[in-house]
C-alpha cells in the first residue's frame, strides 16, 4: 500500500516520467518535452515573458502558450498516474485498440512528438526568435556571414538572422498546411457522405465534379487562379483548401456506400430520422478513420505545395518569410551561402516525413486488418 502513491508523486516531480518508466513512451515523452521545452524557455527568457503580457498578439499567445503547456503537462501526468484515475470500462472500444496499436508503432511515435514539438515552436516563436525575421545589420559587414555565437544559422543577402526567420517561417507554412486541410477535408467529407448516402442523381453529379476538379493538373490550376489575384496569405489558404477535397470526397464517398446498407443505418431509416441527422450523427463519425489519415497525409502534401508556389514567387510575398521563400532566396548562392537554402529544406523535409510517418501510423492503427 505504501508504494501505491510512488507513481503520483514522480509525475508531480517530473512529467512524463512515470508514463515512461511504464513503457509508454509516446504520452511520456510527449509530456516531458512540452514540460521541459517551455520550463527552459521561461527560465531563459523570463525577461521576454514578462514584456510579451503588454506586446502584440502573439506575444501574448506565445504566454499563453507556455503558461498552457507548463500547467497541462503537468496536470495529465500527475492524474494520469494516480491510482484509480482512469474507470474501469467494460470491453474495449476500437477507438482504444487503434491507439495502443499507434502507441506501439515507435516511429509513427516519433513523428507525433516531432509534429507536437513544431507546433509548440511556431506558437512560441516570438519568445524563441533571437532578432525580428526582418531586422537588417550592417549590409556591408553582415551579409552572408557563416554560421556563428550571434546568427547560429548565419545571416542571408540583406543581413537578416536565419534563424529569426526560420522561426518565423514555420508559423507561415504550418498555418497554411494545417487551415487548408481543414477546409478540404471538410469540404470533402460532406460531399463525399452526401453523395454516397442519397445515391442516384446526387451522387452523378457531385462526381461528376470530383472527377472536372481532379482532371485539373493541381500545380497549374493553383498557379492559373493565384496569377489572377495578388498572391497573399489568405488567398493561397483558400486556394489550397477549395482544390485538395475530391480525394477525401472519393474515399468518404466509398465508406459511405458501404455503411448505409449496415443495421444501425437502417434502424435510424425506419425510424424515421432525418437524412440530415442520419449523415451528421451516424454515417459520418463511422467514416472518420480514413478521412483522419488522408488529413494527415494531405498536410505533409500541402506544405510542399506552398513551399512550391512560394518558391517559384506566387506564394507568401517578401518580407514575410516562409521556408518556400528561403529557399529560393539561396538557390542563387549555394556554393558560397548553402545555410540559405538548406536549413528550410531540411525543415520541410523532417516535416513532411514526420506527418508521413503519423499518417502512415494512424493508416496501420485503424485498419483492424493490420493490427496484431
């Protein structure tokens, strides 16, 4: 009895710690570097902290980040190790089968824990940044200099940190990725459940429109709409988001047509429920397993494609920097700058692989076929 309140008192010392020493090193380790990032943040730069409660928004989000990552982290591993913290459940449902299946796929584990650490340092960006993204030095002595103490990723042609904008950068195209998958996979779900659900001409002609958007080369129909616009933020957020649902709407679609025919759909049928409520309350929470590993997926895709269109001009627009834009800044002077162009591309390059890696987790996780 005695060692029963071990576990509670090495997660109020430590989060993460008693998870990890269970084995469970997805939730551990997650917990403890969301606790231990934003505790040696606070701890060197409190002097920034304290300015950032009267400084623009998202100096204040950045707080508001760090006080909510320190009091969560803290909080989840402390209760989650407390004996009894958890009722006990009668059987097990697929949803807490697919996650175990998810904690043991280590790799797919890793590529969360990089993902939840990317987003914590885009949020927290304006505490972590050395120098603002568009701050210029001495053009005649800072330009292009090497990696050093001052610029740890070297400064670029108009003498700007790297590092600032790399910072900077990442807040720029995980926004982009993450909003436009969230309008395309909603986009898509909804008429990927209605076509397949109503059946007949419905379904004809949603198709129909699947199949006009999808016939479309994808990289020239984003370059053709943003030539005819001011290339901005916001646009290429909308453009994204409105051409990357036929693939969801297809995959929901097939779902679909197979869940209607199931029982519970035809009890709610003869009982007279709405096809509105049948859709939203029954067909598409049973469809939500393909459609979150085609989110994960797409979000890897989409910063590529961002970083594509920002590369060849038509993205975000100078000074506001993004990693597509870095890169295109470097590719002039790779022999004599290669920090330029490298460090961005090694940031879309882990980054992508890691929502590869997650997606491809969930895609193992959710298919009872797969697990083991």
């Amino acid at each position: 009895m005695s060692e029963a309140p071990r576990p509670r008192a090495l997660g109020g010392l430590l989060p993460g710690l008693p998870q990890l020493l269970a084995g469970r090193w997805g939730s551990g380790g997650t917990a403890l570097l969301v606790w231990v990032g934003c505790l040696w943040i606070l701890v060197t730069r409190f002097g920034r902290v304290t300015a950032a409660f009267a400084g623009a928004w998202d100096e204040r989000v950045a707080v508001g980040t760090l006080l909510t990552g320190l009091t969560v982290a803290w909080a989840w591993s402390w209760r989650d190790a407390s004996p009894g913290a958890l009722p006990k459940q009668v059987g097990v449902s697929q949803w807490d089968l697919a996650l175990r299946a998810f904690s043991r796929n280590r790799t797919a584990v890793a590529g969360l824990m990089v993902i939840v650490a990317l987003y914590m340092v885009a949020l927290l960006t304006p505490l972590l940044a050395p120098l603002d993204p568009n701050f210029q030095g001495a053009l005649l002595t800072e330009r292009y200099v090497g990696l050093s103490g001052a610029h740890p990723l070297g400064t670029d042609q108009f003498a700007r940190d790297v590092l600032s904008r790399l910072l900077y950068g990442a807040r720029i195209s995980l926004l982009i990725g993450f909003v436009s998958v969230g309008i395309s996979v909603t986009i898509g779900t909804l008429v990927g459940a209605i076509a397949g659900f109503l059946g007949g001409w419905v379904d004809g002609v949603l198709m129909r429109v699947v199949d006009i958007v999808i016939s479309f080369p994808q990289l020239v129909l984003l370059i053709t709409i943003i030539a005819f616009f001011e290339p901005s933020i916001f646009l290429i957020v909308a453009v994204l988001g409105l051409t990357l649902w036929p693939n969801t709407a297809r995959v929901v679609r097939g779902e679909v047509l197979s869940l209607r025919e199931r029982e519970f759909v035809q009890a709610a049928i003869a009982l007279g429920y709405s096809k509105r409520r049948i859709i939203l309350r029954h067909l598409i929470p049973n469809a939500l397993a393909p459609v979150i590993v085609a989110a994960t997926l797409g979000i890897g895709q989409t910063i590529v494609l961002e970083a594509g269109l920002s590369f060849l001009g038509l993205g975000v627009q100078p000074p506001t920097p993004s990693w597509g834009t870095m890169v295109a800044d470097g590719r002039n002077v790779l022999l004599n700058a290669w920090w330029l162009s490298t460090f961005p591309g090694l940031a879309i390059v882990f980054t992508v692989l890691s929502f590869n890696l997650v997606g491809d987790g969930l895609r193992d996780a959710l298919d009872p076929r797969l697990r083991t």
